[in-house]
C-alpha cells in the first residue's frame, strides 16, 4: 500500500480540497466501526480561495475560451497557473504541518489542476497547474495532467472518477446495482451494475450556474442550504426550454465543459425563483441518466458540495423516486471525495493501471494517463 495524497479544485472555484489515503491503486485500506460502515479513509483538509483568488481565476476561465492549443496561456492564465500551483504548496504544506507529517512519509501526490477548458470533441481539455513546480517545492513525486492521455486516445476525458467510485463500493460491501452521483460545478453520475460493470458520464450542470447566481444577486458564493431556491417557484417554460438542449439526448459518455450553460438564462427572474430555476435544471438533468441505465438503480449515494444542498436531496429524492443518501451516510466523504479519488488516480498512474475505460469516457480501450514529475 502506498500513501498518497489527493489535491482537487474543481469549477467552483470555492477552494483546494486535500485528502490523504491508503491505496495499491486497486483496493484501499479501510477500517470499519462498530456498525459494519467503513471509517473515514484518512484525514483531510480544506483551503478556501481567497476572494482575489476567485476573482483572478474568474477572469483565467474567459481567457481561456481564447485557447486553441492546450500550451497556450492567454491573457491572465499565466498568472492564474502559477496563483494554483503556489495555493496548493500551501494546502499540502499546512496539511502535512496539522497531521505532523514529514514529506518523506508522503508516497506521491495527486495533482488535478484548476480546469479551465474542456472542449473533448476538439481534443482539448486544460488544467492549468505546473505540477513539476509542485513535485519541486513539496520534495514529493506528482501526478498530475491526467485528463490528457484519454482525450489524446478518443474520449470525453472525463468524468473520471468511476474506478474509484467502484473501489469505494467494494471496500464497503455493497452488492447490486448503485449509483453514485457527484454534483460540482458539473454533475456526473457512475451507475455500477452489480460490483463490477461502470457506466459513467457528465449529467448536465451541477452547482455552477445556481453558484454564480448566487454570486451575481447576493454576493454569497453559494444558496446555503438551498434556502433560496425552496423560497422560490421555478420557471417551467423556461425549465423545459433548457432540457431540450441536445446535449440531454446523447448517448453516454459524454462530458460538459463548466461554461456550455449560463446562468444569465434566468436574468429576468426574482433572486428566489432564478436559484429554483437553476437548481430544478440541475436535478432534472440528473434524472435524464435514468433514459441510460438498464435499471433503476436502488440506492444513489450524493457527494460535492450538492450534498450540502437540502432544497436539491429534496428534489432529486422526488424525481429519482428511490434511497438518496449523503455519502457521510455510508462512511464516505461528501465534500473530500474527489481529492481521495485524485490520490488513487494517482496511484493507479504510477503503476500504469487503467484510469478510464470504454463505458466511462468513450475511450478505445482502457488507458492509464498522468505525467508524473519528481523533486
């Protein structure tokens, strides 16, 4: 078993997540209370943006519609590349420091990057982060640049999570059908058939365009609790309007880019009825994965920061008609998720086991990915 840590800033811009696990890349060292459930996998830690921090990585994302080569660093990007490799130094040094850990203890490190574009039919996806920089600075090998190979090799480069998806439902036991549902700035769903079998793919938006709504009328990063959208009535005109997109009615896989939808579609509504709206939009884009799946899955299990969301479990326990948990609920991290799926990742990268498959990205054939750097 190595040790490795995970580091994840995804399009919310809210923050770095670290997290730390045991993995040989295939199983993870897990424990288990008192009541059957797997503890939690190792400790985490959560950096939040500074807001000059969002607001440089804000402008990083419109410059970057500019990229036609994924080398290119237009406008402010430059600056935004080295402000994410120097915040996440800060995030594994200040991790290691509270859990009084030594580099050398440390194995290897994940290194997603911040994602600022990601157009797969182009080829191209860019997540800006040097992470020789990083490997230099922390004096612990890195992973990072891991979307890149599948894209390279014919797929959508994301979502790319699932394998971790599945080793987590193996560690806890779970038999049967099981969907698994990530809701970031973009939501992405892994529906496992039995212990084994993954099909995998983006849903729609997740908690971008409710986020930056919420950004835009009240200037809070984000509806706590999903308090404005209960106190809201959504628009089903509009509602309707947007989930004829075609992006709905193709076939998985398939992976959207943090900026295919706007939350300015709702500009003309109240502050309550546009977070209604937007997060309908999110919730009923999820349960169009259902028109993809052999059966409907018995049990879904909700991680991101849509987990926090009550107005949106409410919603998705409605439209979904089944068991919606927390993952906290079953022994799983809700909000650290993504940063241990990105040490695993990692870890597979180093061993040259798959990261993603046919059924989960659209890839040819299963391929590894990831360039990995050392101090």
């Amino acid at each position: 078993m190595m040790r490795a840590i995970g580091l994840m800033s995804g399009t919310s811009l809210d923050g770095i997540d670290v997290a730390l696990i045991e993995t040989d890349g295939e199983g993870l060292r897990v424990t288990r209370g008192h009541n059957g459930r797997i503890e939690p996998l190792g400790p985490t830690l959560c950096r939040d943006y500074a807001e000059e921090d969002r607001a440089l990585l804000r402008r990083a994302l419109d410059d970057a519609v500019a990229i036609t080569r994924r080398t290119e660093r237009p406008g402010c990007l430059r600056a935004a590349e080295d402000l994410v490799t120097r915040r996440h130094a800060e995030a594994v040094e200040a991790f290691l420091a509270e859990n009084r850990l030594s580099p050398g203890e440390i194995d290897l490190v994940g290194f997603h990057g911040q994602t600022v574009i990601h157009r797969p039919a182009e080829g191209l996806t860019v997540q800006i982060g040097d992470g020789a920089a990083l490997s230099r600075r922390l004096g612990i090998p890195v992973v990072s640049d891991l979307r890149q190979a599948d894209v390279a090799a014919g797929g959508q480069g994301a979502p790319l999570v699932p394998v971790f998806h599945r080793a987590l439902a193996r560690a806890s036991g779970f038999t049967g059908d099981l969907a698994v549902l990530n809701i970031g700035g973009v939501a992405n769903v892994t529906l496992i058939a039995g212990s084994d079998d993954l099909v995998a793919f983006d849903t729609g938006p997740g908690n971008a365009l409710v986020d930056d709504w919420v950004k835009e009328r009240t200037g809070q990063g984000f509806d706590a609790g999903g308090r404005l959208a209960a106190a809201g009535r959504p628009d089903e005109a509009l509602l309707a309007w947007l989930l004829v997109h075609p992006f709905f009615t193709r076939r998985p896989p398939k992976s959207l880019d943090r900026n295919a939808f706007s939350h300015r579609v709702v500009g003309q509504l109240p502050t309550e009825d546009g977070a209604a709206t937007l997060t309908a939009f999110t919730v009923r884009a999820i349960a169009r994965a259902l028109d993809f799946a052999d059966a409907l899955p018995p049990r879904w299990i909700v991680a991101g920061g849509g987990a926090k969301n009550d107005e949106m479990l409410r919603l998705l326990r409605h439209h979904l008609r089944t068991e919606v948990m927390r993952a906290d609920e079953v022994g799983w991290s809700s909000a650290f998720l993504e940063a241990q799926a990105f040490a695993y990742l990692a870890v597979r990268s180093l061993k040259g086991l798959p990261l993603t498959v046919p059924s989960t990205t659209g890839v040819r054939e299963p391929v590894t990915g990831g360039v990995l750097a050392r101090p």
